[in-house]
C-alpha cells in the first residue's frame, strides 16, 4: 500500500500491471466493470497517464510497482 493511492486503487493497478482485463479485475474484487472502468480513469488521472501501458511505465517509475 502507499499514500499516492486509495487501497483499491492500488489493488485494481497492480492487476493492470498483471495485464488482467476489466472483466477478470472486476470478478477477482467484486466490483462491477463500470466501477473498474471509473477506478482506473481515476489512477489514470493521478498518474496523468494517456493508457493502461502508460500508466504502468508510470508507476514503475515512481517506484509505487516492482518488476
């Protein structure tokens, strides 16, 4: 966990990281993939990041993922 990020806005990056789809994220945390949809704009926004890869080149910068 880190203070750049809500828990599960931590929890849904890392499973963008693992290259996991809405719908499997969305199961995996009980979440609809509307509410995945609008947590990962919300990340994406935080990380001022144009796309999923973006946003994980991101963070893996800021040290908030390990490789």
């Amino acid at each position: 966990m880190n203070k750049f990020f809500k828990e599960k806005e931590y929890q849904i990056l890392k499973m963008v990281y693992l290259n996991m789809t809405n719908k499997q994220i969305a199961q995996n945390i009980n979440l609809s993939v509307s509410s995945i949809k609008a947590y990962r704009k919300d990340i994406y926004k935080k990380l001022k990041a144009k796309n999923r890869l973006d946003a994980i080149v991101i963070a893996l910068r800021m040290g908030l993922l390990d490789l």
